[in-house]
C-alpha cells in the first residue's frame, strides 16, 4: 500500500460551451461550486485534452486515456468493455460486441429493445448458448445477458477481423441487416468470415428465441417477443496490461458507466458498486463520496466518475446539467472534509465536454485542478473553462494524468538516474 | 455538404520576431488589424507550431502539417508536389524533381534561369521528351514545363531512391555537379543507380536542347540559351488518402503557392484559381476574399493562403510586410462581412514566421485564433504574437487544426461510444 492516495474525480461530459441561457458563461462558470473552486484555488489549474486538442472522444475511449491506455492503439470498438462488463472472461483476440434482444417480424426490427424486456433473459441467453454449444464454423460462441435488453456476444477462434458492420440498424421499423465486412476488409478472408459466422450466430439465435418459453408466455400475455439478439459496437480484445503491473497501484473505480466498469474489468482493477450510485440524475453523490473515503483506506488510487451532468448535457437541459455539477461540488466538499490531505492529492475534471447547445460530446478542452500533496498551486481561484485555462499546468492530455498524480504521491519511479 | 463549413485563413510567413524599426513589435502587432483583432476578441486564440517547437518547416510541409498529413511520414522533399502542381500524374513510388531551364557553357552554369526564359519551354520539354522516350536504363521518364524556367522531371520504374544529390548547384559560375548518392546511402545500389539514371537524364537533356530550333532562335537573337535542365529538390511520391477520404468532407484550396496546389492535387482537393491573385506584393486580396465566399456555398472546406507577407520577410522589408498583413486584414473582414457566422468557423494563422530579422522561414511559434460556430472566446482582445500567446487555446499543433475545425462544426465522427 503506497503512504499517499490519489484520486480522480470525474463529472462526465461536466466540460461546456458558452451557454446561451447563462449569458454566454458554461454550466461549470455558472453554477456555484464552493469546494471545486477551493480545489481549484489550492490547487494548480489547466486544460486537459484527453487524447489531443479538438478530438471527439466517447466516454470508453477517454477513460482509457485518462488512465494511460492509448486508445488509438488499443481501440477498436466498445465490445470487448461491454462483454468484460457483462461478465463474459474476455480474451485477447475475442471478437466481442454489445447485444440488443429485441422484436423482430417478418426480418423487420419492430422494438429494438423489445419492450425494454426485464425478466427472462436468462433463461433465452440459455437458449441462444445451447444452440450455439457447438460452435459456428469452429467459431466458439458466448453469449451472456445483462440487464434489460442489454447482452454481450464474444466470438472466439482464429481468424477473425473486427472489420464488420452492425447487425443492429440502430433505427425501428427497418430490416435486420446482413452483417458484412466494411468496404475497407471487402475483400479480406477473416472479415468475410467473421460477417459470415455473425449471421449464422444471429439465424440461428433467432430460431432458438422463437422456439423459447418464455417467448411463448410473452405471446400468450400480448408482449413484445424477445425474438432476435442484434450485435453492434463490435471490437478485438486487446491485451491491456493490468493497472497494478503498469503502475504498481493497488487501484478501485467508483463508476455509474457500465462501458467504464468493464474498462476497469479488463485492467484489473477493482469495480466497486455504490447502493444509490443510480447513473442517474437522482444519483447519491453521498453515497459516493462515502464510498470514496472507504476505499482510501484500501486502495493506492482511485477513479470516480458521476454520470449526471452528461445527461443534463445530452438533453440540452441547463437546469438539470447545473444541478448536477451541483453534486459533483457536493461529493467533492465531502472528500474536502474527510480524506487526509497530507497524503492525497485529487484531480477534478470531466471525461468531456457534452455542451447544452451540442447535446453530445464534443472536442473542446476541459478544466482541470489538481489540489493535495506535493502540488504547486497556481493563483486560479475557480473551477471553469476559461479561469483553468489560465492555470500554470498549461493543456494536458490524459495520458499525462496519471504521471502527474503519482509525481505528486511520490509513488512513480524515477526514469533514469 | 455538410451543414457547418471551416476556413482556414493564412497570411504566409507572416509571424514574426521582435523588429527594431518597429520599437520591438512584430509586424503583426505593429500593424493596425482590425479584422483580425475583431476575430482574437470574439474568438479563441492561442499558438501554433505547424509540426513541433521550434521546427522550421517550408511551406509545402508546414501545409502539409496544417491539413493533417505528418511531413515526417510522407515528405522526402518537394518534388513529387511541384511535379502534381505542374500537371503530371505522379505515382506512389516515383521519384520527382523540380527542375530549372539554365544556361551552360563548358559544363559551367551561366545562368540558372537560362534569362528567365519564357517562351519555347514547351518545344524544349517535348525535346527532351522525344530523346528520353525509350526510357533510361528501364526507367521511365516524364518531363513538362511550368511557367518561365520552371518544370518537373518524374523518373517511374522499379529500384529507385531519393537518397540522391541536387544537379543544380544553387549558384552560377560552377560546374554543374554530378548527381550522387547521399553520404547516408552511398553504398546502396537504388541510390546509385538512381544517380546515374539522373546523370544520363541531364546528359540527354543537354544534348536535346541544344539541338532545338528554339535554341537556334535565341542564339540568333543573342539571348541566354535555355540548353541545361536542372534537377534538384527529389522526393519519392507517397500515397496519401484523399482529403474527402480522410475527413469526409469537400474541400477546396484558394492558394498562391505552386507547391502548395500541387500538394492540393495530390490530396484531390479542388485548387481554385483566382484573377488577379498574383502571388506577389500587388496581389488582389478582394478578389481572393470573394472567392472564398463564392466557394463558401460549395465547400465544407476552404484553405486560402495569401502569399505577400512572406515576401517582406524574406526581403527583411518591413513596409512591405505592414502592407501585405494590411492586406490579409482586408480579406479577412469582407470575410466577416459576407459570410453566415451562424454556420461558419474561420482559423487565422500563418504557415510559418518569416521573421523580418532572419529574411528567412524560422522555427518561432505563430499566433492562431478561431472564431465562428461553436468556439469558446476567451480574453484576448488582439491577433499578435504576444497576444495570442495568453489565449485559452494553449500551444497547438499544425495536426490540431482540422480536429479544432471539425470539433466547432460538428463534423467530426466520435471515437468512441
């Protein structure tokens, strides 16, 4: 156990553009945020790309970032994270996609969710695995459920390329595409196969849902039928090297994301579930924070990440974004007044930006503090874009992050002599 | 077409240092600039080092930087550019020259502009091309003129290398020297036949021209004679993606700069020709401004380049740089003028400083300011050097440029989920 902590406290997509509404300030310079800008004014500011200035990142690719992972590296889609977040022992090689049960008549897509289906998922993932116990042309198939009409699909074997499109139109009322390989594999043999082998996986799920029980209740009771599993987002596993053998940190997440548990998942590293950590805006940034001062006691570094103000963001509502970062300042004060910080040292940021007037995540720089051990504060004195960009620490990226976090705790060896 | 358009405004070479007749100022911060300052003010700014800092980079790489294709990777030298630029269908692989017309007596260049000749150049080119039509030594040769000395030498065949010395000696009153494999590839036999290969091209061109009627003519007339074409300046051909292919969007340049339309065409972008777009000190900045404007409608994507402020700085005079960035300025508000800012992002910027005290290209960063759709200002208050410096925008990239652009309009895809 390392003497000194560090923590990474993450609002997601919490970065902003001016905001029309908030005469022309961004939600983070409007809102009033006491113990970020303590952090801030203690602390030392700066911007933070997460993988360079201008780029979009989603929130999987800017996590790895942030924890050192290059994603233009190790990226290839969401699949691998989500099948690792499901449960599903995913390999090196694995080709892995995010699964959708959902309605299907006459080969349209009627409910891409079907019905947001709750119960009895199970028990068709059963079915879906039995028909596939066998393999698809020497192809081993796993198939897990998770919750609601979410499941993940891990094809393993060799010869496989991630070059594929989604089976999953993403839109109702369209037909079930073919998978086939993106124009740049079209004529790339482990790309053909590997659409090949996806389509009998999706035929013969389709078959083994018909055939099931629990769609025979859900016709007998006027539901949706849970008829078909869609794949997308697909990606190749990567090898990631464990989070403690790359740092030698003993290292938690404290995360509302299921792509970033299952990022977490991959490196190792412990995922620790917060009872009223909802993802949601009704999130108990309490309990969070609680959680946080727990694990200090346990682990050399921890992530935590609030999912709320990115939905304010994604919806374009100010209200709900302000309230949000509202939590976040909420947790943080609570770390403030609870943690040592003669052996801490805390980053605040965001994994993005979700400006209200994008209503997605966009490539704009985020402020960021480091505040606690071994940091030389700057003369910032809050928390927000413009006064961050100020700060001593100039832009950085977030492979900078870590380096930066353990230069402060002292727990980074020395690259030289 | 895409709903939001970028352009990228460049007054060429016209950072600067510290100039003494101008009380310590950069030009740019000497000179009145309204426009500019208007687009600082109500922008974000910051600098720019096209590739890293502290690099001095020609305009054909730092171009190459700003629109995303690494110099490192892909440019052996300006050949293969000058010869797109002249109108040769250069392939991945060949090897490409700028070459002179130049006058030659007893293997001594007397001129290396051959009198700045401007008439005849496409008898002699097709000469030349007549006399090395069975190829040399398995190697194709293809040879066209460009305007007055000017033209292009592409050799295509197999086993070539750039590795390989200049024929024109960049001075008169020398020999003219042998072409010879660099230091570094001096026992490599592509390099060496590549030499050889060039040295047989000059000796045939030597013979060829002067032969021609349009030698006769000029020697009858007593003017230079035009009876030497001299290599310099190889590159081997990369492939480079399609701009349209790399950032899915269409895109136009509107430049004054040979070399730098002939990296236009390499990238399949449209080059626009403008009247009265000189390239020179009398170059008609409004008719460029309104050309910009006119390709507004048809492009996601314009890069213009106004040459003149290079111009001053390379002759270190500073009423012509004042003039020229005057011009730049000119152009830059019937740009506010005329464009629809509500769908429009502009960078302001320069390819490289041509420093007043240097008279030539220098590695010193350059002030870059973005305004338009989706740009959060920040307080600087005037487009200069040390201005922009204090920007929120931090030191760029010349590589950030199109991800800033295409994060402010929207049209960047995201990395991730």
């Amino acid at each position: 156990m390392a003497e000194n902590k560090a923590i990474i406290l993450l609002g997601d997509g919490m970065g902003d553009r001016p905001v029309p509404e908030l005469e022309g300030k961004t939600s983070l310079e409007a809102q009033e945020t006491p113990a970020l800008d303590q952090i801030a004014a203690e602390g030392v500011c700066g911007m933070l790309n997460p993988i360079s200035p201008g780029i979009r990142v989603g929130s999987d690719t800017a996590h790895m970032a942030i924890l050192g992972y290059d994603p233009f590296a190790f990226y290839t889609g969401r699949g691998p994270f989500e099948a690792k977040g499901v449960g599903i022992d995913v390999q090196p090689g694995d080709l892995a996609f995010r699964c959708n049960f959902a309605t299907v008549e006459n080969n349209v897509v009627v409910d891409r969710r079907a019905g947001r289906i709750k119960e009895g998922t199970d028990k068709l993932a059963d079915a879906i695995q039995q028909a596939t116990a066998g393999g698809i042309d020497g192809v081993e198939v796993i198939f897990l459920p998770s919750v609601e009409h979410r499941a993940a699909l891990v094809l393993r074997g060799e010869g496989l390329d991630h070059r594929v499109t989604d089976v999953d139109p993403h839109h109702e009322g369209v037909e079930v595409p073919l998978c086939e390989p993106l124009p740049e594999a079209a004529d790339d043999p482990n790309a053909i196969r590997s659409a090949q082998v996806v389509n009998e996986f999706v035929r013969t799920a389709h078959e083994a849902l018909e055939a099931s029980p629990v769609n025979e209740k859900r016709r007998a009771e006027g539901l949706l039928l849970a008829n078909a599993a869609l794949p997308r987002g697909v990606g190749t596993a990567p090898h990631l090297e464990p989070f403690s053998e790359k740092y030698g940190l003993n290292g938690a997440l404290i995360v509302e994301v299921d792509l970033v548990k299952g990022l977490g998942k991959y490196l190792e590293m412990a995922v620790i579930d917060v009872p009223g950590a909802t993802g949601g805006a009704d999130t108990d940034e309490m309990a969070i924070a609680r959680a946080i001062c727990e694990a200090w006691a346990d682990y050399d570094f921890i992530l935590c990440n609030i999912k709320a103000p990115d939905l304010g963001g994604h919806d374009s509502d100010v209200e709900a974004k302000l309230e949000a970062i509202a939590k976040v300042d909420r947790a943080a004060a609570y770390l403030l007044d609870n943690l040592d910080w003669d052996h801490t040292v805390i980053t605040i940021a965001a994994d993005h930006c979700t400006p209200i007037t994008v209503g997605d995540h966009s490539g704009d720089s985020i402020p960021i503090a480091f505040y606690g051990i071994g940091v030389r504060p700057d003369d910032v004195s809050s928390y927000g874009e413009r006064p961050c960009a100020k700060g001593d620490l100039g832009c950085i990226r977030g492979a900078d992050i870590i380096n930066l976090l353990t230069n402060y705790t002292g727990t980074q060896e020395k690259f030289g002599a």
